[in-house]
C-alpha cells in the first residue's frame, strides 16, 4: 500500500521540475526569493519579462504551489508575489537562493 504514496511524491516532484525546466520561470522564483512581496510590475520590471508572458509563468508556478500572491490595497489594487514555504524549499534544495537574475 505504500507504493502509491511514494508514487504520489514522485509525480509531484516531478510537476516542480517540469515548471522550473524553463529560464523565465527560474528568473521569477530567484527574484521572489531575493525580493519577497514584489509588486506584479516590478517583478516584470525585475525580470525583463513581458508582462503577459509574466503572468502566464506565475499561473504555472502558483499551479505547482511555488508561489503565492496577495492583493493589496494602495492608491490601486496590486497583487503582491512571494514564494511559498515549498517554493523557499525547493529553491534552497536546488542552491538557487544564492543565485542572482539574469536579465534578458
């Protein structure tokens, strides 16, 4: 009976590393890591990424439960990006929390 249990952490790992397995997608977790609670427009600014394609890779990336958001209220509604506690994990697991962002 443990089989499936073990295959359950398996392919769940596995969907982590099918969404870092594309560049963009790195630059946004290395940047939330070193910039928890960025602004969606500042992250694009960050990470050199059209904003459309942005949010496409954060929709992926919140899928796999690597990243969070929160909307805040300031003069506008803003959504607010940060890494979850499995994001903070698989990104110190794979040493990319000491990593900069290569811009485009």
């Amino acid at each position: 009976m443990e089989k499936p249990s073990v295959n359950m952490e398996l392919r769940e790992k596995l969907k982590v590393y099918r969404a870092l397995d594309n560049d963009c997608r790195l630059n946004i977790l290395i940047t939330l890591s070193n910039k928890p609670n960025i602004a969606f427009n500042d992250l694009a600014r960050e990470t050199s990424i059209e904003k459309g394609l942005l949010a496409y890779h954060l929709g992926v990336l919140k899928d796999v439960g690597l990243v969070e958001s929160e909307y805040k209220r300031r003069s506008k509604k803003i959504s607010m990006f940060r890494l979850t506690a499995k994001g903070k994990r698989v990104i110190s697991e794979l040493g990319l929390d000491k990593v900069s962002v290569n811009k485009k």
